[in-house]
C-alpha cells in the first residue's frame, strides 16, 4: 500500500502495555521517504478533545467542509506528541486526507511537539 503525507489512515495502534487497537492517524512522514521506505511516521488520532487548546493538539470539526474529507465520523483531535513508525505495510486502510489548509496546521503542531519553532 502505498501511502502520502496528510493521509488518514486506520492502524493498530500498540498500547505500552502489550495489545493493539484499530484506530486512525496521519501520515507525517515526508513523501520521498514515503516512496524510497518500506516504513511511515503518524501521528495519532484522539476523539478526547478537551487539549485541543494546546499547541500540541489540532482539533479536526468534522462538520466543516475540510473535516469532511479526513473521512472521520466525530470531531477528533491529532495528537502531534503521540507519534509512531510503523511498516506501511500495517495500514490497514486509507479513509480520507487532509486539505492543504490542514497539512499547513499540522506542520505547525508538530514543531510545537518537537520544540522546532
């Protein structure tokens, strides 16, 4: 499978403790390592949104014409600190993608995360 950067995909996310659960992210990596990797980076996908205030957290309406097109069914946030590389390979699906306007918001809360501003 082959994915893009601003995808939305669905995973089995790992928790810390052993176990899985299908969940959704967002495909962070830049696309060149996308082609030339068997591997990806995303970033997770929370429907908790009470930290969407934070400059870590990015709040996705899905009643907005963007939200509309990550192919979420409830108003989520990305959680630019929960990060995760994974085999494309293990993307179980592709539901939507992140508008241009989107992307540029989430490049914003990722330098937030990773203190690159």
């Amino acid at each position: 499978m082959s994915v893009q950067r601003g995808d939305v995909v669905v995973v089995n996310w790992p928790f810390t403790g052993g176990g899985s659960k299908a969940r959704p992210a967002v495909i962070v990596q830049n696309d060149t390592d996308n082609v030339r990797m068997s591997n990806t980076i995303v970033a997770m996908f929370t429907s908790v949104t009470r930290r969407s205030g934070e400059p870590t957290q990015m709040l996705i309406e899905v009643s907005t014409p963007d939200g509309k097109l990550t192919g979420l069914h409830r108003d989520s946030v990305i959680n630019c600190s929960n990060l995760l590389t994974l085999e494309q390979s293990s993307v179980i699906s592709t539901i939507g993608r992140l508008s241009a306007a989107l992307i540029a918001r989430m490049d914003a809360c990722l330098k937030a995360a990773l203190e690159l501003m």
